[in-house]
C-alpha cells in the first residue's frame, strides 16, 4: 500500500518530522511518499492562506497521485480536502476530519488544542465543514509566542498540557493536538493527561489505510464524481492536463 502524505506549507523541515511521526501509524505493509509544497508559505495560520494550499494540494496531487493507494493532507485545517475528493480517484483524507471523527468514536464531546491563536477561526470553520460543532466542547490556543514552528511542541509543551488540562476540566471527553507541528506529541503526553489524545496525523493515517482496505470504488455520480473536461489557463501542466481530461499526455 502506498500513500502519499502531502505537506501543503513550504516547510521541508516540517515535512520530515511529519515523515518520522508517521512510521509509528503505518502497518507493515503501508508505506508513504512525503512531499513538500514547492509554492505558498512556510505555515499555514489563517483562511487566506488556506486557500493558497489547497490550489497546492491539487498541484501536488495532479503530478504525484498516479501509483499512489492514498493521499492524505498534512495541515490540520484541510486545506484542498473537498477540491481534491472531487477531482481525483483515489481517497484523500484530511488530518482535521479524521482526528474530529476518530475522537467522536473516543467519547461523547472532544476539544481542540493548537499552539498559536490565529488558526482558531480557520480550525472553528473546519469543525462546522465536518458538521461537528455540535460534539464540539471548545477550541484552545496557546497565547505565548513562540520562536521556531518546527520546535514548538518543545517550546510550547508546558502551556499545550495545561489547556488540555483545562479542555478535561471543561467537559471534553477527548483532546485533539492540532497542527502538523504537534504531531507526535499525543504519544508523548499521553499519559499526562486523564482522557484520550487524538494525534491528527496518526489519526489520517489509519483512516486511509482503512479505506484502502475497503476497497470502494471511485464515485461515477454525485456530488463527488469528477467534473467534465474542461481547458483551464496559467494552471501548472498536471493540474492542467487532469481538470481537460487530457492525464494520459503526462
């Protein structure tokens, strides 16, 4: 099984760390293809910037997907995830609706926990896309800077426990660490904490791997099926060639 793990920032760094979480949520015969976004920012913080990710997303995936089981978006606002189920064939699963979905199968209400106070408008837009704000028991940001996004769960990690702490205190049943930068850190502090964490990027892993598994077919109908041919202007050559139909001059 191959799946490919798609960093929609710019960050190489950021990517590798992810690549090192993630042999944890691999079974054996799962690998992944890590790649980097060549154009946007260096992360993702805000709406704005979201929408210059997900058009990277779908680059990204134009050129990569072929040979490919799998594809899962490596930012936890899902930025790209409705365009790209849309336009390609194979599942593409989104760290923040898997994390949200797997923490409602964990209990009744889970809360969220991320490290910088702009992304909550982003995260509270992805919670009503999933259609879970009624599960949702509250959003959590850390209001100290901090110096480097690469190293901020070590940076950050006393604040990141003390509001999932406080999310515990609040009434959540489960906590999300949310944002690429944190992934690993629910193993880390899972013990220190009296209710489940969910670890988005483990999270989207499994659920990949087990769509996979379920071997459904790609939708032909619906709101999913992949819209007619059409000639697109100024669009990179494989995002190009797939939106006219023409993927078989790649």
């Amino acid at each position: 099984m191959r799946i490919l793990l798609l960093n929609p920032n710019t960050s190489a760094a950021m990517t590798a760390r992810m690549a090192r979480a993630a042999e944890a949520a691999l079974a054996p015969d799962a690998h992944i293809t890590a790649l980097t976004a060549t154009s946007g920012l260096p992360y993702i913080a805000s709406r704005a910037e979201a929408q210059l990710a997900g058009a990277a997303v779908l680059e990204t995936l134009a050129a990569h997907h072929s040979g490919h089981d799998a594809a899962v978006i490596a930012a936890y606002g899902d930025p790209g995830l409705v365009a790209a189920r849309e336009l390609f064939d194979l599942p593409v699963v989104g760290m923040a609706e898997a994390a949200m979905l797997t923490a409602c199968e964990l209990g009744a209400r889970f809360a969220v926990v991320t490290f910088a106070p702009a992304l909550l408008p982003w995260y509270e837009d992805a919670v009503a896309l999933a259609g879970l704000s009624a599960r949702c028991a509250g959003l959590h940001a850390v209001r100290r800077p901090f110096h480097a996004v690469t190293e901020v769960q070590d940076e950050l990690r006393p604040e990141i426990l003390a509001l999932a702490e406080r999310a515990v205190g609040e009434g959540a049943d489960v906590v999300i660490l949310a944002g690429a930068p944190l992934a690993g850190l629910a193993t880390t502090l899972r013990d220190a904490v009296p209710v489940p964490l969910v670890d988005p990027l483990a999270a989207a892993l499994g659920q990949a791997q087990a769509l996979v598994r379920l071997g459904t077919r790609p939708p032909r109908a619906g709101r999913f099926a992949r819209p007619p041919a059409k000639p697109a202007t100024g669009l990179a050559g494989p995002l190009a060639r797939w939106i006219a139909h023409r993927e078989e001059e790649s």
